[in-house]
C-alpha cells in the first residue's frame, strides 16, 4: 500500500512542478485557453506515464518473485 502512496505524492509533485515551469516560460500575453490546454496535455502525460510506470513496476515485481 505504502508504494501506491508513494506514487501518488511523485505525481502530484511532479505535476506542480510542472505547472511551475509552466507558468515561468509564459509571457502575460498568453491567453488562459492555451494555459489550459497545456495543462490538460501535462495531466494525462504524467497520468499515463504513472499507469506504464506501474505496470513495468509491477511487472518486473511479479517475475522477480515468480
């Protein structure tokens, strides 16, 4: 349970930070929409990278202990 957890604090982490970085390489002029789009994009990147990352995880656990 403790690494699902774990997971779950990487991903939310990760996704602030890309916010961040984000919000610093965008100039005022930029509309809200674009902002969001973007945001959407790096939602369901880091969601589906944290779901393959799982899968591999669990994977290689499986085998390991097959």
């Amino acid at each position: 349970m403790g690494i699902f957890v774990l997971g779950g604090v990487v991903f939310i982490v990760t996704f602030i930070l890309f916010k961040i970085s984000a919000f610093k390489k965008t100039s005022s002029d930029q509309s809200w929409k674009k902002l969001a789009a973007v945001t959407i994009v790096d939602y369901l990147v880091l969601v589906v990278g944290t779901l393959v990352t799982g899968i591999l995880f669990m994977t290689f656990y499986s085998i390991g202990h097959a």
